[in-house]
C-alpha cells in the first residue's frame, strides 16, 4: 500500500477547499447573470397579455353609453 503522509493529505484538502469554493463561486455568477435573460422576456410577455386582457375586458371606455 502507498501512502503519501500528511502532507500530502494536507495538500488535497487544501486542494478540494479550493475547488468546491470556486464551484460555488461559478454557480453563484451563473445564477446572478443568467437570471435577468429569462425574467426579462417574460414580463415582456406578461404584459403583453396584461394589455390582451385589458382589451377584452369592458369599462368606461369601451363601453358604448
């Protein structure tokens, strides 16, 4: 069996610290940037169907007197 003492084993958990922190760094910045790109389009969307449900529904406008 090999072993690489504790240095070694320092030196990996050193290394997977650094890794897990960038890996939430990363899924962190996507969730922060990618967000806006879909939230943007559908409140387009939703007021253009908020303007498609006002059309339809009657008021004083609309309405003839």
């Amino acid at each position: 069996m090999e072993t690489h003492g504790p240095l070694g084993t320092i030196w990996v958990g050193i290394a997977l610290i650094c890794f897990y922190i960038a890996l939430t760094w990363v899924n962190l910045l996507l969730g922060h940037f990618l967000t806006p790109l879909f939230i943007i389009p559908l409140t387009w969307v939703m007021d253009a169907l908020n303007l498609r449900k006002a059309d339809e529904t009657p008021n004083e406008e609309n309405v003839g007197a």
